[in-house]
C-alpha cells in the first residue's frame, strides 16, 4: 500500500502521524511511505531520519495526498486539505466528527474512507487509541490549571498545591475515565484537595481504593456538582461518549456560582465540550474570560508536548496501521471488530450512529458497506 503522512498544519500542532521507527516497520511489510518535508521535526524527528527509515520525502502536501492510498496523521484535516482528499482515499487520524459537522458534511462530499482513532473499540469498551491522549490531557490538565491559577493570568492566585499552614487548592474532576484519572493523580501529587465526579459507582469504587488520600470521590449529578462549585478553584471536565457530543455538566448560569478568577479546563472539548461556555482555543490564544471565570479550552492539548505525543500515540496506532495496509480497510476491519468501529464515514455514508444522530444524518451500519 501507498502510505502518506502530511505535515499537520492545525495551529500549533507539532505532532505527527508516523515516526521513523514506524515507517521501518511498514516498509519491512512491503510498503511504500512517503512523509511530507518537515512534517516531523516538531516531534523531533528530521527528514534524514525518515530517509534513513526507508520513507521518501515529499516537498509538498499537495503531492503526498495525490500519491497515498492511506493518509496517517494526527488531527482532522481541516478547511484547506478537504479538496486535496480523493474518493476512496482512506485517512486513519482523529477526526471527532460530532463536534464539527462542516468536517462531516467535507468528508461525505469526498466520498473518502474515514477510521477514526477515537471510535476504534475494544471488545471491554476502552478506546486504545484515545487513552494515550486521554492520558497526556488528563496530565496537562492540571499542569495548565495550575499555572492559569497565577494571579497575572487572572487566576485566583492560588498555589496548587499550598504550603505549611496555607490550604491547598481545591480541584473538582468531572469524569473518572482515562483523562479523569490522571488528571486526579497530577492534582494529587501536587498536593490538591481533590474530588472526582463520576455517576459510575462501580468506577469510584475502583478510584476511591486506587487514589491517595487528598483524592475524595463523589457521585456525579447537577445538585452536587452545582454544591461544589462555589469552593473549588480549578474545574477540569474529563467527560467523554464515544463518538458523540459531550453533555453539558456545567452550564452558563452556574458560572455565578464560582468565585472570581476560578479556573475551568475543558479536555472534551473536542466533542463539543461539556462546559457550555466551552469554546475551542489554540495554544496561541488558550484562555478566554466570562464572569471572571477563566476558560482554558485548547482542542489539541496534547500538541504541546509533540515529543511525547508522537511516541505515545505511534506506539498505539502502528499495530492498527500495518493491520490495514496489508490487508486493505474492508479485509482489516471484517477481521478485527475493533477496527470496524473505527469507520465513521465510508464513501459518501455515515456508518457510526452517534455522529448520525449528532446531525439528524442517516446512518448506515458499517458492516453494509465492507
């Protein structure tokens, strides 16, 4: 198969979707990679490592879309790569359809083949290509609400994790998934008063015997939620539904409810977020105020650490990536059930219920289109 891996050109993305060490291993299975010029350095990876890895450099994006059978990248392509997607084409990235649904409508024109990492699914229900970036989010989570605390961020100014005689911050956790869990091991390693929301029960069970002891669990509805938020000085929403919008935990009105210069993180904000204030942000422009609340919403939080990322993410989806370059996407997924959930859109139809029912689209079950 013909591989392609473009430079991401989403803002102050510095990830990207293959690494040499990968390109060794499709290579040694007989294909062909071809790596946009520069599309590694970000990660720290040159062109001459791709080189020596056996990839041929490409000068333009232009020209590894017109080559590649099979796009991997990072991110969703965005406006300016639509056109360069043909029919047909499959394209393996994140691609959180139902918070975007331009990207929906682009993908359906195009008629490409969309498997997208976050709907790929293990038969336990985990996401194994979304947990490490859920991993990396949860982290950066607190790291970046522990520095928007400061005072000349408009923060609080809150030490995160106080000192001898002062009270450490408070830090209120919606979720207890993948990025809910280390977000709660960051906030407690620095020191934090820590409460994490589930409505799970079984899932706190596990959390209350797993945390430290500044780690408190709690169930996760509205009363209590809106209980806790007047106390707490930095609100990380780690909620997630596979393949659908997130639900809103926190709406407009309850932000009156905050202290000023309270902290909100929103790691779902790539499926639409679950803070109803939530809008995306860069890590150009990370930070927005309303009601002397401040909103830290970077869709691609994980793209400022791209070294880790990178590897982190490629140590996940090779495996998934050689499965379908040597058995082609229809053999690859009617083999493995796991990538069969990864199809979102698949020429011209949708094929995953939740992005259809995000946009009233009509939806097609994948195996009809195998």
């Amino acid at each position: 198969m013909i591989i392609g891996v473009p430079k991401e050109i989403k803002n102050n993305e510095n990830r990207v979707g293959v690494t040499p060490a990968g390109v060794i291993e499709l290579v040694r299975n007989g294909h062909t990679v071809y790596v946009q010029s520069t599309a590694g350095e970000g990660s720290g990876f040159m062109d001459d490592d791709y080189t020596a890895a056996g990839a041929t450099i490409l000068p333009s994006i232009e020209e590894v879309y017109g080559i590649a059978e099979m796009i991997i990248k990072v991110k969703e392509p965005i406006e300016s790569e639509y056109n360069l997607i043909k029919e047909d084409q499959l394209l393996f990235t994140y691609f959180h359809f139902a918070s975007y649904e331009p990207l929906t409508h682009a993908m359906i024109k195009q008629k490409a083949v969309c498997l997208a990492y976050e709907t790929v699914e293990k038969a336990d229900r985990s996401l194994p290509l979304l947990v490490p970036m859920s991993e990396v989010a949860g982290r950066m989570s607190v790291q970046e609400g522990a520095k928007y605390l400061e005072k000349p961020l408009k923060g609080r100014g809150i030490l995160l994790g106080g000192v001898p005689g002062v009270r450490p911050a408070k830090v209120m956790i919606l979720g207890g998934g993948v990025v809910g869990t280390n977000a709660a091991k960051m906030a407690a390693g620095m020191g934090a008063d820590v409460t994490i929301m589930d409505n799970n029960l079984q899932r706190l069970r596990y959390l209350d015997d797993i945390m430290p002891a500044n780690v408190n669990t709690f169930m996760s509805n509205e009363y209590n939620i809106r209980e806790l938020l007047s106390t707490h000085d930095l609100i990380i929403g780690a909620v997630l539904i596979p393949g659908a919008k997130a639900p809103h935990l926190i709406t407009r009105d309850m932000l009156k409810e905050m202290r000023p210069g309270t902290v909100l993180v929103d790691v779902a904000v790539d499926q639409g977020g679950c803070i109803e204030t939530c809008k995306p942000t860069t890590h150009e422009d990370p930070t927005y105020i309303i009601d002397d609340v401040v909103h830290y919403c970077v869709a691609n939080m994980p793209g400022a650490v791209p070294y880790t990322s990178t590897l982190a993410l490629t140590n996940a989806t090779l495996p998934y990536a050689l499965q379908i370059a040597n058995k082609g996407w229809k053999k690859a997924c009617a083999d493995n059930a796991e990538l069969l959930k990864g199809l979102n859109v698949v020429q011209g139809k949708v094929v995953y219920e939740g992005v259809a029912q995000a946009f009233g689209l009509e939806f097609v079950p994948a195996e009809n289109v195998l």
